[in-house]
C-alpha cells in the first residue's frame, strides 16, 4: 500500500463521525423537486446513488460537492457543517464521465496541476505525484501526454488527480460511461481496489444496476427525488422494499394478483388472468391488490402433471435462450401475463409450445400493494 493510502486511511479510523451526513436535503428547480427530503450516511465504504434518469441522484451529487445549493435541509462532511460553503473549500473531489485532462501537459504535470496551484514544495509535489501514479498502478508513465493513452489509463490519471490532494471524499458521476464493455467491467475492479486501498468514501453515481450490485458496500436506490432503500447490494437484491426496487435492481417477474384469503401460514392468490396459487410465507389482507414478484432464478419449471396442490400455476413455454451456463426460458400465464425463468443445465429440458408447470422456490416470493 503506499504511504498516500496509508495517510487517508489513519486519518479515517482516528474519526467518530459519518463522513458525509445528509439530513432532510431537498433541491428544487422551478416547480420541479429534484432531491425531495433526503437524509442519508455515508462512511468511508463504497457507496452508490443508484436510481434511472431523473431520479435525482446526479442532483444529490452535485449538492455533495458544492456545485448545487439546496432549499432545505443540512450537509456535513467530516463533522463539519458545508451547507454554505463553496465547492473549493470542501473536502472533497469529483470526477465527471469527461476526464478533462489538460492535452498540453503530461500525465505528471495533470496530476500536479491543483498541487502547484497550491504552491506546494516542488519535492513534495514530485513526491505526492509518484505516490498517485503507483496507487493507480501507472508508474513510469510520467512523461506520457493524454492522447498517448487508452480510455482506462486516462481514467486512471484522472483519478490519480484527485486523489493527490487527499479529499476525505471522493465524488464520482458516472466515470466509465465513456468505456467499452471490457474496460468497464476492468475499471470495476479498479475503483473497488482503490477505495480498498485508500479507505475514503467513494460516493457514485450510476444507472447500471450491475455496476452498483458489483462495486458497492451499500448502495440507495432513487426515484423520483427520494430515497427508496438503502442497504448493502444483496440486502437490496434479496429483499427489496418496495416494488419499484424489485424490478429496478435486478431482473424480476412481477405479476398483478389479489389476495383472496390469508390462513396465518401464507396467502391464496388470484393472479390477473384468472387461476388461482398459494404462497407460504406471505402475509397480506383479503382483497388486497397488488404485484406478486419472484426473481428469474427462483421460477422452478416442472413436468405439467407436477403441478397440482395449488402450489403451481400452468403456462406454455412461447420462447428459449441459451445462455451458456444455462437457459432462459419465457412461459405465457393466461393471455397477456408472462413469467421467465433462468435455468442451470441441470434443470429438466423443455421445448417452445410445451405445457408445465411454474412454481418457485420456498421463500422466495414478494407480495407489494397497490400504492394508493
């Protein structure tokens, strides 16, 4: 580990406090609620805003970092209260999907550019430099201009920009966007190993589901302004909070049905399109509306025969997809409801146009009201 990491890190663990603090944060824009009442807290872990366009988490970011006022509410960064402080007097740095690296200068005199706009000892600077580049793992490319490099190794340099200045927070907005798949899924790792290696908050923006489930310690979905969950990725995965959550965050079947009786020990189901199943394990009121959601990999296909004790529904396979490792399978319910299941080899073989048997895995399934 270098002595840069070694530095952030000591300074972290001699502190008490969440490093960043959010209490009842709310941006508007004319009529519109960007952030609407959030409170959040953030250690030094890996920490994802998660959500679709618009949900406001680039807006949250922003408010983070100083570039956004708020209308309401409080931000604290290192125990200190930052809601009215600017952007350069904060402790922490961003990174945008744009590296913005300057293509006159090095990659050393990139990363030494906010150094010396400090006026810091030019060994000190030439010392920090080197401490940057080996954290990235791009040593000896200091003479290297921008355009020399590939997507990644630029992507390095501007981290290794702000990390130099060691912020207590790092900022991130979707910094791989720009990146093919390979070198995404490369950078990934990366960015994981440096907040590892440096033990700071990294706070990061995303849209990708996947990214945010690989990467994260703890991750908040967002829509529409607010927080809907936050917790670590198989916290969110395994037992979202609401039915947005589900289907946002992995893949999910989410099928509309109404409680017809609960029992104590589970629920009878009426699904959309008519037939009827029971769930151990759930709980919910007679006439409730709502969605039933039962991840892909939990839909167990049988033999149609199998199916009987009001534990299944039938369906008829329509289409298959071969995977590699295993199979997607897509069965029509009734008329206009679908459910997938994803299979290993080791499932039994069905074929398009056959009639089988649908249940799931014990546990598994989620009941979500209507919203009202």
């Amino acid at each position: 580990m270098t002595s840069t990491g070694s530095r952030v890190i000591q300074d972290r663990q001699e502190s008490t406090y969440d490093v960043v603090e959010l209490t009842g944060v709310t941006k508007r824009y004319g009529s519109m609620t960007a952030v609407d009442d959030v409170s959040l807290s953030v250690g030094a872990e890996f920490f994802s805003l998660l959500g679709p366009s618009g949900s406001g988490k680039t807006s949250l970011l922003r408010i983070i970092a100083g570039f956004a006022g708020i209308d309401a509410g409080r931000v604290v960064i290192a125990g200190t209260d930052v809601t009215r402080v600017p952007p350069h007097r904060r402790p922490c740095n961003t990174v945008f999907q744009q590296y913005a690296l300057f293509p006159h200068l090095t990659v050393a005199g990139n990363i030494a550019f906010g150094l010396k706009e400090r006026k810091l000892p030019r060994n000190e600077i030439r010392t920090r430099v080197g401490e940057a580049l080996e954290l990235v793992q791009l040593s000896g490319s200091e003479k290297k201009y921008p355009q020399q490099m590939s997507g990644g190794q630029q992507q390095r340099v501007a981290l290794a920009r702000v990390l130099v200045n060691n912020p207590t927070v790092l900022l991130l907005d979707e910094p791989l966007a720009a990146l093919d798949a390979k070198l995404r899924k490369g950078m990934q790792l990366e960015l994981k190993r440096l907040q590892q290696e440096v033990g700071i908050s990294f706070v990061y923006v995303t849209h990708d589901q996947e990214e945010a489930l690989a990467m994260s310690d703890r991750l908040a979905v967002m829509h529409e302004g607010k927080v809907q969950q936050v917790g670590p990725p198989q916290e969110v995965y395994d037992n979202p909070a609401s039915a947005f959550v589900a289907d946002f965050v992995g893949h999910s079947n989410l099928l509309a049905a109404e409680v017809l009786a609960h029992d104590g020990d589970g629920v009878t189901l009426q699904l959309a399109y008519g037939e009827k199943v029971r769930v151990p394990g759930l709980t919910a009121a007679a006439s409730t509306r709502g969605r039933l959601m039962i991840r892909p990999e939990d839909v167990v296909l049988t033999a149609r025969e199998d199916a009987e004790g009001g534990r299944h529904v039938v369906g008829q396979v329509v289409s298959q997809m071969f995977l590699g490792a295993g199979s997607r399978v897509e069965v029509a319910l009734g008329d206009a409801m679908r459910i997938v299941s994803v299979r290993d080899r080791r499932a039994i073989r069905v074929d398009v146009g056959e009639w089988v048997g649908v249940g799931w895995a014990p546990g598994a399934p989620r009941f979500y009201p209507e919203e009202r």
